[in-house]
C-alpha cells in the first residue's frame, strides 16, 4: 500500500477519523483549495481575465468561503443556488444562469440584486423584462453556437443558449425595451459549448467563440460600452491521473495573446478548481472473492460518491493501515472497491492492484472535491449521510 501520494495532514486526518468511528467522511483540505484558486486567479489576473467559481462543482459553504475572495465572482445555475451562495457570501458578485428558471428564481435574482443574469431563451428575456420593470438587470445573452469540438467529455447543446436567428431577435428585443423605460441591459454573450477540454482544446474553442462574439457584438449591439465574453468553464480533470492538471499557465497566456482589449473576458471554471481538494475516507468492511473476482466492500458507497458512476471510471484512492485492521491480507492485481448499495452498479473502482490489503484498512479516495457528495443519491437505501471534516493551515 503506498501513502506517499497523499499528504500527511491528509493521512493523518484521515487515520483518526477512522479511529473516532466518523467514517464515511468527506475530508477538505482548505489550504491546498486556496493555493489551487490563487494559482488560477493570478494566471488569469495576468491575462487580463476575469475569473468566476461555477458553484455547481461544490458549494459547501466553507468552500466557497475560501475560493471568493480569490475570484471575481460565484456563477450559480439555479435558484437554490443562488440563495445558498448569498446566504453564505453576502455582498458577492453572483453570476445567475442555467436553462427553465421560473419567475420565482427570476424575482428572487432581480431582488437580491444579481451581478450578471445569463439569459438563456428568447422567452426567459421577455419575462426578466416583465419582472424587472425599472430596476436594474444586467443580462448576457447565451449562445447555442454550431462549433464541433473535438475530444469533449459533453457537449452543451439543446435546451442551452439561443441559435442566432433567436439572439438576433434577443438583441433587438432588449434594445427594444431599454428605450421603453426597462431596466434591462445586455452586456454582451455568454458561451459554453463543450466540457472535459485540456489547455489546447479549450483554446481552439475560445478562439472561434471570441471571433464570432466580436464579430455578434458588433453587428447586434452597436456602442456597447466594455461589450463582455463569458468563455464558460468545461477544463478538463484526469481522474485516471491524478498528477495530470490542467494547464493554467499555458491557457491564460493563449487568452492574453487572443484578447485585443476591446472586450471583457471571463472564465468559470468549476471542477477543475476544487476537484483536487477533496478526499472521501471510507474504510474496508469485507473482503471476498466471487468466481474468480476480489471484492473489498467498503462502508458508504455511491450513494455518497457517485462522480465513478456517474463517469464510467474508477475513483483513484490510496489505501492506508487502518487502526483496527484484522484479518488475512488480500495481495490482487484486478480489485473491485464496492460500496454497501443493493445494486451491481455501486462500484467506486475496478481493476485495481493492492497489496495486503485487510479488513478495517482506511481508503482514501482522492479527487473528490467536485461533482462528488452533491451529485449524489444521498438517501437510497437510508444509510447515514458522511461526517464532513477540513483541514486548515494548523494542520
């Protein structure tokens, strides 16, 4: 078993709340999400782009609580969201979109005084305006563009943004109303188009968006004042190396070198901020084998952790002497960690080579710091929801 990829606050945190019976537990390692959020903000500074957290990835209060002020803002994509985050983040900038908000996600954006509203249909436009009267909106019109990108884990399409026939008639719309007396306003166009894209892929992509953005911009809103971009988020994480980060480095220098100043440029990346921070500690409750196949049953399960599920991929974890460990060890080239779900489908990894291996072991999964317990099904089977512990610069 190795632990030298783990960080020894992590172990250490880890191994007592194994001791102190609080697994399974979703440990956050707060320091190290604030050096990956000042890596990304001060590449992005230096580029001259502004830099939004997607909550969506993990909006665990003290999470959020650490990555804001390292920001320029929360983007949220739904109305639940949206109260969560200003609840937690007072006075925060806060970026609202997502596809089907209902007037009273509408009425509590406009009434809480929302940074930036992402309008994403013609229809959804109409209503803010309805909604807002005279009070102020500041809205980006969401495209729905046809570029292929190749190499995406997801592509945004469908219900997300408007065609161009559509935000043509958008612009005019809003146009339309400023000068009736709305305080409606379009500030330029948002654009995400594809997901799980390295450095180069997103470039590729952000480069077309920005030319035919500029070219949009300048066609359909006319002397708009700072005209903004929104390039979305969708950097890519490597599940299956754990090492392997996106480049922040390289993508911000390709975004100073695409800017031309007359625009302003935004990013909201999501996982790929938080993803690194977060560990799911669980321990081994059996060992077997089963026509051929090593199992080790581990306490908690997807219904906690569904991002592997959810992938298709298997969870990388670390496993560590447990205080209790008992038993005959397990040496296998090919183990399948499974949780305590009735279903064949509540696998956390496969495959994996271990080497003695015994019942009580503590198992760190790494990597679960996004899309992880808040994705999950969290009540199937009622089994009891995980303890949830940080760590912070003390440790």
């Amino acid at each position: 078993m190795r632990d030298d990829v783990l960080p020894v606050a992590v172990q250490t945190r880890a191994l007592a709340l194994a001791a102190e019976n609080q697994l399974p537990a979703y440990l956050y390692d707060l320091p190290a999400l604030r050096a990956q959020a000042t890596q990304i903000r001060d590449a992005l500074a230096g580029a001259g782009v502004e830099f939004l957290y997607a909550a969506k990835a993990n909006p665990d209060p003290e999470l959020l609580r650490v990555i804001a002020p390292l920001t320029d803002g929360i983007e949220v994509a739904s109305g639940g969201e949206l109260e969560h985050v200003t609840d937690a983040l007072p006075g925060a900038r806060v970026a609202f979109g997502g596809p089907g908000k209902t007037d009273r996600e509408l009425m509590t954006a406009i009434r809480r005084g929302v940074w930036r509203l992402h309008v994403e249909s013609l229809r959804e436009l109409n209503r803010v305006i309805a909604l807002a009267g005279r009070r102020p909106v500041d809205v980006l019109l969401r495209a729905n563009l046809p570029f292929g990108v190749t190499g995406a884990a997801l592509n945004m399409s469908g219900p997300f943004g408007m065609d161009e026939e559509a935000l043509a008639v958008a612009a005019r719309t809003a146009r339309d109303a400023a000068a009736a007396g709305s305080g409606v306003r379009v500030r330029g166009v948002h654009v995400h188009l594809a997901s799980g894209l390295d450095a180069e892929q997103k470039l590729t992509l952000d480069r077309r968006v920005l030319a035919w953005a500029l070219w949009w911009m300048g066609e359909h809103l006319p002397g708009l004042e700072s005209p903004e971009v929104n390039l979305g988020g969708g950097m890519t994480v490597d599940y299956a190396e754990p090492g392997h980060h996106f480049d922040w480095e390289s993508y911000a220098k390709g975004l100073a070198e695409l800017s031309d100043g007359s625009c302003v440029l935004r990013v909201e990346p999501g996982r790929s901020v938080s993803v690194h921070a977060g560990y799911y500690v669980s321990d081994v409750l059996d060992l077997k084998h089963t026509r051929g196949q090593a199992y080790a049953i581990a306490r908690g399960g997807t219904h906690h952790l569904r991002t592997p599920a959810t992938k298709g991929h298997s969870q990388p974890f670390v496993a560590l002497a447990g205080p209790g460990r008992t038993g005959e060890p397990l040496d296998n080239d090919e183990l399948t960690v499974v949780g305590q779900l009735c279903t064949p489908k509540d696998q956390l990894a496969t495959g994996v080579p271990v080497r003695d291996l015994r019942i009580g072991d503590v198992l760190v999964f790494r990597m679960a710091g996004a899309y992880a317990w808040n994705i999950s099904h969290h009540d199937f089977l009622m089994h009891p929801h995980p303890t949830f512990a940080y760590l912070d610069a003390a440790d």
